[in-house]
C-alpha cells in the first residue's frame, strides 16, 4: 500500500473519530443537562431566585471566555498564530467529546479542529493541550490554597502570596523547559515531543495564560457564592466559595475514568460545602446541582454562540475568495 493511500485511511479515520467523538459528546452534554434539571422538580425554583441564578450564569460566560482566551495564549506561546476568533468560534464545539468516559476524547477533537482549519500538526496541538490542562490544574491548586489561608493568615503573607504565584508559575515553565529537552523525550518521534513541535512555550504567554486561569477561578467562585446567596440565603463573600470549588474541580480531574468529573465533582463540593459553610446536606446538593447546570447553561450557549460566529466567518473567507484576483 502507497504511502498516499495510507495517509488518506489515517485522515478518513480521524474524521470520523472527530465527527463522531462530537456528535457523541452533543449527546451526552444534552442528556446532562436534561438530568440535572429534572433535579429541581422536587424543589422548584422561586422567581426571587432566578436574579442570582441569571448573574451566576453570566459570570460563568465570561469564565468561559476566559478560559479560552487562555489557550489562545498558550498557543500564541508555542508560535501558533490564529485569531481570538478562530478560537471563540470553534472551542466549546471541539470540546464537547470530553464528555465521553475516557478523558482525552476532546483533546483529541481539538486536534482535529486545528489541523482541518488552520494547518497545525498534532503534535503542536496535543502540546497545547497538555500546557492548558497543566496551567488549569497548576492554577486551581494555588488558587485554591491561598483563598484558604487568606483568610487565617496574616497581612505580609496575603501580600507576599501575589508575587509568590507568578514565581510558582516561572518554576513550573523552567521545570517544564529542561524536563522536554531531556534526551528521553528528544527521542521520541511521536505525539507530543516530535521534532514538529516547539517544545519550549514562550514566558510571557505561558504567564499570562496563568494568570487569566487564575481570574477563571475567581469567577468560578464568584457563581457559586451567587448561587449560594439564592438558594442557600447565605452570602461568604468570594474566598470560602472559590477554595470550595476549585478544589471540587480538582478531585473530579484527577479521577481520569470519569468525563469531564461527573457526579465526583458534584460531591465533592456538596461535602465541601457542608464541612466549610455548615450548610445542611439538602442545602449543599442543590447549590452543587445548579452550579452544573449553570456551567452547562453556559457551555450551550457559548456553543451557539460559536457556531453564529464560524457561520459569520465562514460567509466572510467566501467573499474574500470570491474578489481575489486571477
């Protein structure tokens, strides 16, 4: 067999794991959403609720909108030039197959999405994911340790956490740095060291991507202290939800058998919130329970969302096609 002909099995492969992988992921991601509503038939919402529900969800969109502007950076930090556009327009869509058990499902629907659209190898593109899984988990457990101690610490060290979380950070790009270009990984011909890709992530961008996940967990706990204050009369301020959830989060991304963190991210906030806040176990599992569906609101609409703007873009490369000059 010609090595045309197999390139073109592999590419024919790969689509259908991609098409698939997101109709899959659609499906999953509506059948959550369907689960977690039917949830609140037991207790129906009250329209005094509905204010805090609706600002938890916008804050939720512009945590989104954070996040992906934070792999923006990671890919503008590994010489990948595609616009805030590209990005907002296509993300959520190639994502949605991490719903499906098994974790990388979406990391590899993003793959595809930036190889079909702008022409980046995989092993660039698995690169990236791998540096915004890490700044996401590196950035909740900091996140989630100092709005811990704010609280119980003194002044100096409050100060002193800010500069100490860039300085984690440009340890965490040097660590990274000499750990690629040990001979180990040099060797490797494949996914995600292979000689196509630029191992080293520029630190200006690699800072900035951290920094913007830093504020994504602000806002997380943000949402949740809004649906607190709704559907637990209970108004903390922001450090006591924000340590809640991004610790929740955590614990649901380190149990890789479980998509995107069902149900274990649920309870570990539940329990989170009844051992921190003392709410009732009730109490607690509805404020978990509505902060997915807020977080899967959100997804849906950011996914329209996308989908208007790929069809806006899509209606301007035609015209641009069509006035380019024989």
């Amino acid at each position: 067999m010609s090595s045309g002909a197999s390139g073109d099995k592999k590419r024919q492969w790969r689509l259908f794991v991609y098409y698939g992988g997101i109709f899959t992921g659609v499906i999953l991601f509506l059948y959550q959403l369907l689960e977690g509503l039917n949830g609140f038939r037991e207790r129906p919402l009250s329209s005094g609720q509905m204010p805090y529900i609706g600002a938890a969800l916008a804050t939720i969109l512009v945590a989104y909108a954070l996040q992906m502007l934070a792999y923006a950076c990671v890919l503008r930090g590994l010489g990948v030039h595609i616009s805030t556009a590209e990005v907002f327009a296509h993300y959520v869509l190639s994502f949605l197959p991490r719903y499906i058990p098994g974790t990388v499902w979406g990391y590899l629907g993003r793959s595809e999405w930036l190889k079909t659209r702008c022409g980046v190898p995989y092993s660039v593109s698995g690169l990236s994911s791998i540096l915004e899984a890490g700044a996401g988990l590196l950035t909740a457990v900091m996140v989630s340790a100092i709005s811990y101690q704010w609280s119980r610490a003194s002044t100096p060290f409050r100060w002193m956490s800010i500069p100490a979380v860039l300085v984690v950070c440009w340890l965490s790009w040097l660590t990274f740095t000499k750990v690629s270009r040990l001979p180990l990984f040099r060797k490797l011909k494949r996914y995600p060291f292979s000689s196509d890709a630029q191992v080293v992530v520029e630190l200006n961008y690699w800072l900035l991507s951290c920094l913007i996940y830093c504020l994504f967990w602000l806002c997380y706990g943000g949402a949740l202290n809004l649906l607190l204050q709704g559907l637990a009369q209970r108004s903390v301020g922001l450090l006591q939800p924000t340590f809640a959830y991004t610790l929740a989060w955590t614990v649901g991304f380190l149990i890789l058998i479980v998509p995107s963190g069902l149900g274990a991210r649920e309870t570990a906030l539940s329990l989170l919130l009844v051992r921190e806040l003392q709410l009732s176990a009730q109490s607690a599992s509805a404020v978990s329970v509505a902060c997915r569906i807020v977080v899967y609101g959100a997804e849906l609409i950011w996914l329209l969302a996308g989908q208007l703007l790929a069809r806006i873009m899509a209606g301007r490369e035609a015209k641009q096609a069509n006035i380019r000059p024989l």
